[in-house]
C-alpha cells in the first residue's frame, strides 16, 4: 500500500563533480524545493558524506540517498553512518539501500552471489538496528553478534531499498519501509511495480504504507526535444518518449500527474547527463511542484 502523499523534489546526478554540490543544494532550498536525492555510483561521490554535507548547508531540505549499495558497506556501518546523520539533522534524511551495479561490484571484489539474499538479510538488520535494538544474527551474508548502537535514532527514518525486477520489488515490500524506482521508467511499469511491492508486503503479513519513490528525467526548455533523443539514444530507449518528460512546466506537471495515477508517492525530477547549471532547473522543479503540489 503507498503513503497517498504526494511529494515532489529533484536529484543531484553524480555525473557532476563534488565541489558542484553545494551550489546545487543551495538552490534547491532557495527555489524552496523539499527534497533532493543523491546516490552512490562507483566510483563518484559518497553518499553518506555527501548528504550531511548537504543538510549541513541547508536548514529545511530533505536529502535522500537512494542508493547506498549494499554489497559496499557493512550494515553495522550503514547503520551507524544513518543514525549521525539523523541524530544531527532530525528527520531529513531519506536514507536507502540496494543491490548496486553488479559490475562495479565485481570491480572490487564486493559482488554477492544471491543480491536477493542479501537484501532479504540486510534490510531486516538494518532497520532493526535502527530501533536501538540488540541483534545477533548468523546469515549467509549478513553476520552480527550482540550489536547494538550506542547512538540510535530517537526515530529511526524509513529505510528504502531500491528495485527493478519482480522478485527485488516483492521482496522490497517484505523487508522495507519503501521503493525507488530508477529513472527511464514509465508510468505503465510504476504500475506494475506497486502491484509487485504490494504483493510482497502482503505475503508478509504487512500492511502500513509502503511510499513508492520514482526518478524521472526531465529536460525543460525549447531545445527539450533534441536533449531528450539524445538522452534516449544513451540509454538504448530510442523512441521511447514515455520515459523522459519535457517542455515548459506546464508541460512537465501534466507528465507527473500520469505518475501520480500509477500509484508513485514521490516523484524525483532527475536533470539530464547535460544540465550542468542546476540553479535554472532548481526553479522550474518548484514551479512543478506549486503546480501538482
């Protein structure tokens, strides 16, 4: 089941160079944008440093990270990098996890045989340290014993995972508290995805809200049409224009909408690979936003 709250906000795409960041969080609260998401690509920028360098230069933006790769990070780790963060910066972070790219997993020696069994044992852990708890646990791949944060969360944030296949989204509705969706996908497969994820958290007996974000690329502006054929022409989707949103803010609002109706929560306009001055596309994401909002 999702939240039924609509959320709007925008991503910093790694793509871009560290020192790009700050001036990009900056305009994000000026514009007055509420959330702005980052991730974790090999071999780019952190995610955890880089979103409390973010809250740490904003007061009222949420950041998320969606994602941080599991295969990467020990989850005691993990936990105890969400817990600062969210003691320090109290309720803005969006912290979530997944498989990573398995290539660059491979790259450093940190690829998993079952990425499957090791959301299934990782999330769980994750969360419940999280809650202050104590675990023990003796996994194939995730290995705890008597661990408990000295410093848990006064309220321990939603934990995303981040899913593209059947399997990775029904088992994201079991073990999280909600989903991120890549960019390039459509509204028919939002769809399909909410379907999956609610089937996962009904054959675990779940039934609170199950938020469902999704990153949309957007270009805006007159030259929208060629930026977006290019754009599609990287990605191997040639002709596929149901997966880039594009024109005025006008324009971009009524494709947002038809992701809203396929049952998304929060809608992530992502600038494309191009877009290097994010200070103008800041501006028009909350004109978006003052027009679905």
């Amino acid at each position: 089941m999702t939240s039924g709250q609509r959320r709007i906000g925008a991503i910093f795409i790694p793509d871009l160079p560290p020192e790009d960041l700050r001036a990009a969080v900056e305009a994000a609260e000026d514009a007055g944008v509420s959330e702005l998401w980052l991730w974790e690509d090999c071999f780019r920028e952190a995610g955890f440093s880089s979103a409390a360098a973010a809250l740490a230069w904003t007061e009222r933006l949420q950041v998320g990270i969606g994602i941080a790769p599991m295969p990467l990070r020990n989850v005691a780790i993990t936990a105890m990098e969400i817990a600062t963060i969210e003691r320090m910066f109290p309720g803005r972070l969006l912290p979530g996890v997944g498989h990573g790219v398995l290539s660059w997993m491979g790259q450093v020696g940190a690829r998993v045989a079952s990425p499957l069994t090791l959301m299934r044992e990782y999330a769980p852990a994750l969360r419940a340290l999280l809650r202050g708890e104590t675990l023990s646990t003796q996994g194939r791949y995730v290995r705890l014993d008597d661990v408990r944060l000295d410093w848990p969360p006064t309220s321990p944030p939603a934990v995303y995972a981040a899913g593209e296949g059947p399997k990775t989204l029904r088992l994201s509705g079991e073990v999280a508290d909600g989903t991120i969706l890549t960019g390039g996908t459509s509204p028919a497969r939002v769809a399909e995805a909410v379907a999956l994820i609610g089937e996962g958290a009904s054959a675990a007996g779940r039934t609170g809200a199950q938020p469902v974000v999704v990153y949309v690329a957007v270009a805006f502006g007159t030259d929208a049409g060629a930026r977006v054929t290019a754009q599609l022409e990287r990605w191997d989707m040639a002709g596929q224009t149901d997966r880039i949103l594009s024109g005025t803010a006008a324009a971009v609002a009524a494709g947002v909408e038809e992701f809203y109706d396929a049952g998304a929560d929060a809608v992530i306009l992502q600038p494309l690979a191009d877009e290097s001055d994010l200070a103008p596309f800041m501006r028009q994401v909350a004109e978006v936003a003052g027009r679905v909002l």
